[in-house]
C-alpha cells in the first residue's frame, strides 16, 4: 500500500523555484537575445533556482514532460533526470529532479528506483522533505527478516522522520518568494507530522514493539484522512491483535473498512484481518471443555 504525498509535490516545486522557472515568462527570460530594459521590466520571479541557459531550460522541461507522459516509462524519466544532471552538472535543480523521479518511482512500486533517486536527492540536501518521508516511508514496508542491512535501514528509516518532523515543527511561512496562508502551512505540517508518525508505527512493528506502534498510528490518524487514515486504522488493527486487544483492534480494523471502501487492496486486507479478529475474539470467549 502506498501513502498519497500530492500536497508536498507543491511544496517540493515551490522549493525548487520550477514553478515559475518553467513559466512562459521566465522562459523568455533566459532565452538569448532577451534584452535588458524587457529582463527589468518583467515581474520579478520568485527567489529560488533559475536555469542559466536555454539549452538547460529544454532539460528542465523535458524532465517535467517525461513525469507528465501518460504512456511514459520509469526508463524515460531517469533518462529525462541523467540527461539534465549529465549535461549541466552545476544545475540548481538536482534536488527537484531527484524528488520528482522520487515520487514517480514510489507511485510505480518501484523500490529500487525509489531508493536511488531519494538517496541522490538526499545528498544534495539532506533535509529534503518529500525524499524523507517517502524513504521513510518505504523501507520499513520493504525490508524482510533476512535482510543484512536490516537493522540499519530502519535506523535510516526512522533518522528520516525525526528530521522530518523537526522539519514540521519549523515549517516556514513563506518558500522561495512564495507566501503560504496559516491553513496551508497547518496542512503541510499535519501531512508531514502524519506521514513521519505512520513511518514510524511500521518501524516499530517491524521491531515486534506493538504498543509503540499503535501509539504511533494512533498519532498519525489525528492529522490525516481519507485513504492515508484508513490504512493507518488497518494497522494499528494489526497492532492490536497483536497485544491480543481484539475489542480495539475490531473497531479499528472496521474504521479501515469505512474509511477505504474506494481502496480494493485495503479492503481485501481489512476484511482477512477483520475475520481474524473475529475469530480470535471467539476463541478467547470459548469456555473450557471437560473431559
């Protein structure tokens, strides 16, 4: 199952500066030829990254169109981002490149693609926002048993929330020019703080530490909805049940049913651990046989 992050896609391209980069106006701003009393005369774009010839313009905006293509391939967006971070290596808009094949490969359940590009825009900036919550998102969901590195992935996984929950507790107003009403910035801050706290709910299921857990998903479902909300019921059900707190675990797991009715997967998987909840309840409720 995969978390929705359409919001700080936003937050991301406003960070980047690309949303008024790739504006016709900016466009002709770079363009050669472009004369200085035209250049003066242009509203001022916001503060943030700028493409410093056409020729890097054109890589830009072919990354946007790779992302956009409707019958596009993950292949074509990674080559769309190595074209532009090949060709103009001193490019300002690495980090946003990255994140956006971030999302693209996460959306496409693509673990590997989605580990790579995260860590590459990582290190160009180590608290890039949606590259930390994805990561963090993903690797607990990914990581098995057997893996060597587990250990160390979920240490990764869970140093990336707590850097982006500080992140939400510092969450500025106004972003490369752009000024953010006191409803957005609660929005992004409640998205960013519900996204870190289910990361960390899954990190601490991975660790057999249930009350953890459920304590973590029970912070995140106060700040989110919808789809988000009820896989986050759907696990803390799994939780639970595995306390063997099978009244709360049913009624959170008939939460997950409600909220993610539109969700096939989710209802699949809610409706097996709503049986097994079920049948548990009816067990512990037996009374004893006498020989």
């Amino acid at each position: 199952m995969t978390r929705t992050f359409s919001s700080l896609l936003l937050v991301a391209a406003l960070a980047a500066g690309v949303l008024a980069q790739t504006s016709q106006g900016n466009a002709q701003a770079v363009t050669a030829g472009a004369n200085a009393k035209t250049a003066a005369a242009a509203k001022p774009a916001p503060a943030g990254p700028t493409p410093k010839s056409p020729e890097e313009l054109a890589a830009i905006k072919a990354v946007v169109a790779a992302m956009q293509n409707p019958s596009g391939t993950p292949a074509q967006v990674d080559g769309a981002v190595q074209n532009l971070v090949s060709k103009f290596p001193q490019t300002e808009f690495k980090e946003w490149a990255y994140t956006l094949a971030t999302q693209y490969h996460y959306q496409h359940n693509d673990y590997a693609g989605t580990l790579e590009n995260g860590e590459a825009a990582l290190k160009v900036n180590p608290h890039a926002l949606l590259p930390l919550l994805v990561l963090a998102s993903v690797i607990p969901q990914r990581v098995q048993p057997t893996d060597l590195d587990r250990d160390q992935r979920l240490a990764e996984a869970e140093g990336f929330d707590k850097t982006a929950l500080d992140y939400a507790d510092h969450f500025p107003s106004t972003v490369n020019g752009h000024v953010l009403t006191p409803a957005q910035v609660q929005g992004y801050q409640q998205t960013i703080r519900a996204t870190a706290h289910s990361s960390l709910g899954a990190i601490a299921m991975d660790r057999q530490q249930y009350p953890q857990a459920a304590s973590q998903f029970e912070d995140a479902i106060q700040q989110e909805t919808g789809n988000n909300a009820a896989q986050d019921y759907y696990r803390l059900a799994q939780a639970q049940e595995a306390e063997k707190d099978y009244k709360d675990a049913l009624g959170s797991v008939n939460k997950a049913l409600e909220l993610g009715a539109a969700n096939a997967t989710l209802k699949t998987l809610a409706k097996a651990e709503q049986e097994k909840i079920t049948r548990e309840m009816e067990g512990t409720a037996a009374p004893a046989s006498h020989p």
